[in-house]
C-alpha cells in the first residue's frame, strides 16, 4: 500500500490513457521547424509515437536515429502519418 501512496497515482482524479484536442499534435505548426529523435527503429515504443507526433504537426525535417539502425519502412511509416494528417 505504501508503494502506490508514494507513486503518485492517488494525486488527481482523473486519469487519461489518450491525447486529448487541446495537446493534440495536428492542432500544431512546426512548418520549419527542425527535430531530432533517437530510439525510435523498432517503431512501437515511444520515440516512435514522438516522432510520429511531429510528423503529425507538420515538422518540416525529422531526424531519427537509433543504435539499431532506422528501416526504410519506419521512414514510409512517418511519411504516411504526415500525410494522413494533411501535412505532406
């Protein structure tokens, strides 16, 4: 019981497991705006859902890299979602 008091879990009342509109990543600009990601060639984890958030908001370059190396399809993924998101 102590483990849980100490986690934070009790500290709000409401819990989101989803974006909402108000930090949603197609509500943003990042026409010229340049980032760079790194941990995201497995494309599932969360430098995947970043790099696809800046995709999302229009990010005129993005960067990413990882240790693993990055597929051509994680580069066609990203591509698709900024698409998707009339930002192409």
């Amino acid at each position: 019981m102590a483990a849980r008091a100490l986690s934070g879990a009790d500290f709000t009342t409401k819990h989101r497991s989803t974006s909402y509109d108000y930090i949603s990543p197609i509500g943003l600009n990042l026409t010229g705006k340049h980032v760079l990601i790194t941990g995201v060639a497995w494309g599932d984890g969360s430098g995947y859902a970043t790099a696809t958030a800046f995709a999302r908001a229009g990010a005129s370059m993005i960067a990413v890299a990882d240790l693993h190396g990055v597929s051509d399809d994680l580069v066609s993924k990203l591509k698709m979602a900024a698409t998707q998101a009339g930002r192409s």
